[in-house]
C-alpha cells in the first residue's frame, strides 16, 4: 500500500457536522464550532493595529513608469493608511456624502484605490469598486450606466483620466464632482484632484462620523456580473464583513498564527479579492503586496517577478493562475524556493482546477520541500462576504467544499433531481440595493438565501467531510429524451480532459437528442497547433495537430460516459473570445454558461445541424 502523501502542517477549525431532518427531504448542516465574538467595524481593527504597530506595512505596490513598467515597491504603514483615512474621510463628511449619494470607484488595485476605500470606510460613505472592464473594455457603457444609474454617486473617483476619462464623460452626470489622480476628462469639465482630498485636515467631525457608525452601516455595494439580466448591487455592511472574517479565522486557524503576507491580483469590485483577501490582511494586521500581474499570457511574468521576490504566508489564486505557476516552477528553481519558502497554504476559487495541474503542483512541491502544500478551498459567493464553507483535511479532490463556518447553517434542498445549497448566518447579505423585489426573492420562507448552487455529499455514509460541488441549478438541462444533463461535472471532466489547452466549456444539448461542449481554448494552444506565433487563432484551432489532439480527447470522454447525459457527442474550439459587454466573460475570467449560449445561439445550431465546420465527434459517431 502506498503511504499517505506529506503535507507542510496546516490546522482545520471545522472537522465536524450536525445534520437534522425536515419535511420533504430537506435537511439543515452545521458545523460543530460556535462563532466566537468579532469585531463590530473594519475600522476598529484599522484603528487597532495603527495604534498597536503603525509602523508595519499594510499595503504596497511597484511604482508604475509612463511606459507602463514597474520598479521598485511603494509601502504604505497602518499609521500612514489611517492618517489619510481620515484626511479623505474629512474631504467626504464636508461634501455631506450618505448611501443616497456614495462614492463610486473606476480604478484598478491601486494605493490610492486602498486609501479612497478606507476614507469611506472612516466616514460611514458607502463606496462601490467598479468593474475595470465596464468602464475600459466595454464598448457601449452600458453596465458602467447602470451601475451608476443604481448608485446615484456624489463622488466618481478614477486613478488616471487618460484610462478612465471617456467612460466619465460618457456616463456621469456634469454635476457629478470628478476626481482624478493625473489625467482630465475629454469633455473638458472641471475635476478636482486626488491630493486636495489627502490634504484635508481632519476635525472631530470625522471622528463623529466614524464613532456614529456600527455593525448595521453599508461599508460597500459589491454588483455581481449578471449573465442575462444587469448586475445587481449586494449591499455589504460591516457586521457581514467582520463576522465572516471571524468565520474565515476559526475554519482556517493558520490566519490566527501571525499576520499574513497576501500577493495578490484578485481584482477588489469583486468579493473574492474585495472582502475576503483585503478584508483578512485588515483584519489580521497582515500586508498586501499588490500584483499588477494577471494570469494571462502578457501579464502573467509580472506575477511570477512579484512571487520570486515576496514569499506569501497563504496565496489566492484562480484555476489558471495555479496552471501557470505550476508550469513556472518546473524550471524557476528562485519562484521554487520564494514561494515556496513559507506558504502554509493555497487556496482557489472561480472555477475548477483540474486534477492535472493538481498533481504537477504537487509533484514541484514534493521535488523542492518533500512535502505537499495543502489546496485549500470551498464555495460562497457575493452575498456571504464571500466565505461560507471550507473542506475540512488536507485530502482534497477537485470539487470538495467541506463544511459551513461557524455560526452559519446550510439548508439542503431538493430541487429538480438536485439539491439546492442555500444559507443563513450573520455573513450574509440584507439584500440588494435599491431592488426590493430582487431581494424578495432571493430569501426562502425561512430566510435562508437561496443560492442556485447544487451540492451532494462527499461520502454519503460520513457527513463529517462535508459537501461536494454538483454544478449550478440554472445551468443544468434536459435532453429531447427527458434525460437531464449536470452541467457543473460534466464541465469538469471536459475542462481536465482538454488541460492544458481548455480553459472552459459550454454545455450544449438544450432539448437534442445529445450533448455538445463548446471549448474555450487556453494560449498553451499555439504551441500544439505548431504554427508561427502571430498565426490568428481560427486557423490555430483548425490546424491539424489542434483537431487530432482534440479528437483523442473526444474519445475518450466518450468511453468513460455512462449514458447520453454525460457523453459528450460532439465538439467545437471557439475562436472568438467571450465577451465582456454580453455578460459571457467576468473580469476575474469566469465564463457565463448562460449567456453564452444566448448570444451564440445560431452557433449553438449550427453545431448541432452538423452545419458548423470543424466539429469534432467521437470516432465511432463519424459518418
């Protein structure tokens, strides 16, 4: 028998179910560990470590130069954050700002982006971190519109108005106040900059404004991506913010054993880098080195440049983040041994990882420090702040969650042939802003949200590992023959079988007689197809060695099916990238099953009337 893998220690806080019965079907899980006591406001724990040790770095960022490149880093202390938390705070509370009128945010990661957020925090205005891409990828605005249109902002803050400006002028009302670190807006309105603000001289006015705040006060409005419909703006308050940190803090107790040292991208108007990564470096007294790298091809080197230089105490990443860093490490013995160095764990959201990338990390890990890194992971979403479950050992498989954080409890209920996660707990979300009927309807009779998330048991027979991810409700479908398809599962296979060059896949077959996938291919394609590098990606994806290879795959996805809803029947390599305008593309790279299969509908038919070239189906199947 083969010994159990090593892995560098790492606690787990919640190890342990509660599972009771209701009606129908319906059960309800907890963990075995109660909430213990948290922090009221974020800025009581700014204020607290600013006094106990203003001189540790809260945040960095390589300075940026005019070409765009970076050097060396700029740091920012708790006691220097806090200063111009309240300068900026001051600035706000003059301009009499309120949820009614907050602060609208159009700024990648950035230290000014940082302060900005926590001048808000400070006064008790709500603020709203913006998508990037609706205001510089968008074409037509229209959810940058919507946004604001929701907000009614009383101050738009952007970095740099070169990046920024044509969006301004776009959609912010004139009598909207504009500021802007460098840069103008095209249309020539007055704007006020960013020092102004820093220096304001704080009054007791400030400090009222803070003391007046409590666990009930807006601190943000985090707008999910939306798929078919506009996004919707989740009210976040500071008792959601502080108690999921706590709850993060007792299901990963390694944020308990010193302040943690973050390297991070994840991008702050979305809740996985917003709320969990910013929220658990204030909260725990950590550090938060900016990475302006990104796990794409012309991004990605300054990721590994940042990870070769800053050792992370625990690391974030998306799917495809982890698939380059592991590659990376094969041949960088100095990415191998920095990040390596002191990291208690990784951990990854967005999307699955597949098995094979699972296991090169592993392989890098074991060939450098002899033992493993623990793969930490789990579910949540915007409306739970964002962390609700976590696995619950160091033995986890692509799609393990494990078991609710304390103070929370899960509702499994049956639903269409599935079961449907949703949650209740002091993390979660009094609904959306300005939408009462979107929020009616997203809480059940008993006030659990509803997530739309499908689970199943890890192990029917031990409740104690927690639950398994089963793909989203909405996503699943019927077959012409009644069967129904689990897209979640399928996608999984499909993207591991593909790795390393799917980067996702649409589950087609809406009332056929079979299933299709629609693949999304990763840049590692090039090098299969084996054309010049400046070759466009139709003519890579058509390519000969690209169709071979991904025959091979359909293959074998149809030898290890069991029945027509998990046999991929046929399968076709999109050229065009998703679009971030019709909603199939987040900004973080998660790819909108829905909303990709509505706007390429006469692909969708084509594909299945055998009138699309370049679909590939299993050997047998081939006429």
């Amino acid at each position: 028998m083969a010994a159990s893998p090593r892995y560098r220690p790492l606690a787990f806080g919640i190890t342990r179910a509660h599972v009771r019965d209701g009606e129908g079907g319906v059960q309800y899980l907890r963990g075995d560990a109660q909430l213990q006591p948290y922090a009221r406001r974020m800025t009581d724990r700014l204020v607290h470590w600013a006094g106990t040790d203003p001189q540790r770095v809260f945040i960095a960022r390589r300075e940026k130069l005019a070409d765009g490149g970076t050097v060396d880093w700029q740091r920012i202390t708790y006691g220097e954050a806090l200063r111009a938390a309240r300068s900026i705070g001051q600035a706000l509370v003059d301009r009499k700002l309120s949820a009614e009128r907050p602060v609208a945010i159009l700024s990648e990661n950035s230290l000014e982006h940082a302060l900005m957020a926590l001048g808000c925090l400070y006064a008790g205005v709500p603020h709203c971190p913006v998508s990037p891409a609706y205001s510089t990828v968008s074409q037509d605005y229209d959810k940058l519109r919507h946004v604001l249109d929701t907000l009614t902002p009383g101050l738009v803050f952007a970095t740099d108005g070169a990046r920024y400006g044509k969006a301004i002028a776009a959609t912010v009302p004139k009598d909207v106040e504009v500021v802007l670190c460098s840069g103008e807006v095209p249309d020539g309105r007055a704007t006020t900059h960013w020092s102004q603000l820093l220096r304001t001289e704080p009054t007791p006015a400030v400090d009222a404004a803070m003391d007046a705040t409590g666990p009930d006060t807006i601190t943000k409005f985090l707008f999910t991506s939306g798929s078919t419909k506009l996004p919707k703006g989740v009210v976040n308050t500071h008792g959601m913010w502080c108690a999921n940190q706590q709850q993060m803090r007792q299901s990963m107790p390694v944020l308990q054993e010193g302040p943690p040292v973050l390297v991070d991208w994840l991008p702050w108007n979305h809740t996985f880098g917003g709320n969990h990564n910013i929220g658990l470096v204030i909260y725990n007294g950590g550090t938060l080195y900016i990475d302006d790298g990104k796990p794409t091809p012309a991004l990605m080197g300054e990721t590994l440049r940042n990870l070769r230089e800053v050792a992370p105490t625990v690391y974030f990443n998306v799917p495809t983040g982890f698939e380059a860093i592991a590659h990376a490490m094969k041949a960088d013995a100095v990415l191998r041994r920095n990040l390596l160095s002191r990291v208690r764990m990784f951990f990854y959201s967005g999307a699955a990882l597949a098995q094979p990338v699972w296991d090169l990390l592993h392989e890098v890990q074991e060939a450098e420090i002899g033992e493993r890194i623990v793969m930490g992971t789990g579910l949540g979403m915007t409306e739970s702040s964002p962390f609700a479950i976590f696995v619950t050992n160091p033995q986890v498989k692509s799609g393990h969650l494990g078991l609710p954080s304390a103070g929370m409890e899960l509702k499994l209920v049956p639903v269409d042939g599935k079961v449907e996660v949703r949650y209740k707990g002091p993390n979660i979300t009094p609904g959306y802003w300005r939408a009462p009927e979107a929020t009616a309807e997203c809480f059940d009779e008993e006030g659990f949200f509803r997530t739309g998330d499908a689970v199943c048991w890890i192990d029917d027979a031990n409740p104690h590992l927690g639950l398994r991810f089963d793909g989203r409700i909405a996503e699943d479908f019927k077959l012409a023959t009644g069967t129904f398809v689990s897209v979640g599962p399928l996608r999984a296979r499909i993207i591991a079988a593909g790795a390393p060059y799917v980067q996702d896949a649409v589950i087609t077959g809406l009332n056929r007689n079979e299933v299709g996938a629609l693949l999304l291919p990763t840049p590692a394609i090039r090098k299969l197809a084996g054309l010049p590098g400046d070759a466009p990606l139709k003519d890579v994806l058509e390519s000969a060695p690209v169709q071979a290879h991904f025959q091979e795959v359909v293959d074998q996805l149809a030898a290890q099916a069991t029945g027509s809803a998990n046999r991929v029947a046929r399968l076709h390599l999109m050229h065009e990238p998703p679009s971030i305008d019709k909603g199939e593309v987040t900004d973080k790279g998660s790819i909108n099953q829905r909303a990709v299969l509505k706007h390429r509908d006469a692909l969708v038919q084509d594909f299945h009337d055998d009138r699309q070239p370049f679909t590939v189906k299993p050997q047998g199947d081939r006429k």
